[in-house]
C-alpha cells in the first residue's frame, strides 16, 4: 500500500507550491524537482515558481541559510554542507558566501564532534588519530580543520 501522489491541475500550482513552503524552506530546483511529475505544465510550473522568487516568498538564499544552520548543528563540515547544497541547485557563489562566512565558527563543531566520538586522554595513539581524521573528514570538515585540530 504505497502513498499515491495526486495530479496537480494549473490553477492548484501556487497553493501546492505555498504548502511546501509554509513546512519548510526549499530551492528553487527542489520544488521543480518535486512538482514537475505532477503538473500538466512545466511552464506553468516554472512560471509560478518564479512569481515566488519575485515576490521573495521562495529565496534560494533563505533555503541555503537555513540548510547551512542544520546542517552544522547536526555536526557536519562545510565541504559535507556545500556539495548538498550544490546537489539542491545552489550557485557556487551563494554557497562560498553563505557556508563560508564568518557566522559559523567550524573550528567549535569540529571540537564538539571530536569530543563527541572520541574519548581523549594521554594515551591518544597514532591510529586513533587517522581513525578520527577519517571521521572528520567523512563529516565534511576541511584538512586545514582537522589538522589545526589535532596540533
């Protein structure tokens, strides 16, 4: 018993649209992505879209700050965070501005995960540090973090 998706008729699109934006913010090629299999249109679709833009009820800037604030709090990197933002249709641009600015200090999430995993003592042996780099850099942390973490 799977969930049918229902058609969407072109006077719908904009409330349809409205309703995904209202749980939560989205990009621009989320919501193509998304509607396209159910609208008759994709003019209309795109057209609507872009009303919204327009109107700044949907921001591709909204959604990537948003996205980068989550993201980074579950304990994930910025080059983790920059290539999903990059797979939702963000531009290099707002993402070097947005992942990259001064607001996020990731030099603390680094720590914080670290800490998180890793039980630190004296004893802190040569493979438990690759073992922790590797965890890191899975995370989505640069090499410059991880090594300025571990001096």
């Amino acid at each position: 018993m799977g969930f049918k998706k229902t058609f969407i008729t072109e006077d719908k699109i904009r409330f349809k649209i409205l309703d995904l934006l209202s749980r939560r913010e989205h990009s621009f090629k989320e919501l193509i992505n998304k509607l396209k299999d159910r609208v008759d249109s994709e003019e209309k679709l795109f057209e609507e879209l872009t009303k919204l833009k327009e109107e700044n009820l949907q921001s591709d800037e909204r959604f990537a700050e948003s996205y980068t604030r989550s993201r980074s709090v579950k304990g994930f990197g910025p080059e983790k965070i920059s290539y999903e933002l990059k797979s939702r249709g963000i531009s290099e641009n707002l993402i070097s501005k947005i992942v990259y600015s001064d607001e996020i200090n990731w030099m603390e999430i680094i720590k914080k995960e670290f800490r998180k995993k890793f039980i630190v003592d004296n004893d802190f042996a040569e493979e438990d540090i690759s073992r922790a780099k590797k965890f890191l850099l899975q995370r989505g942390f640069e090499f410059d973090q991880i090594n300025q973490l571990f001096k």
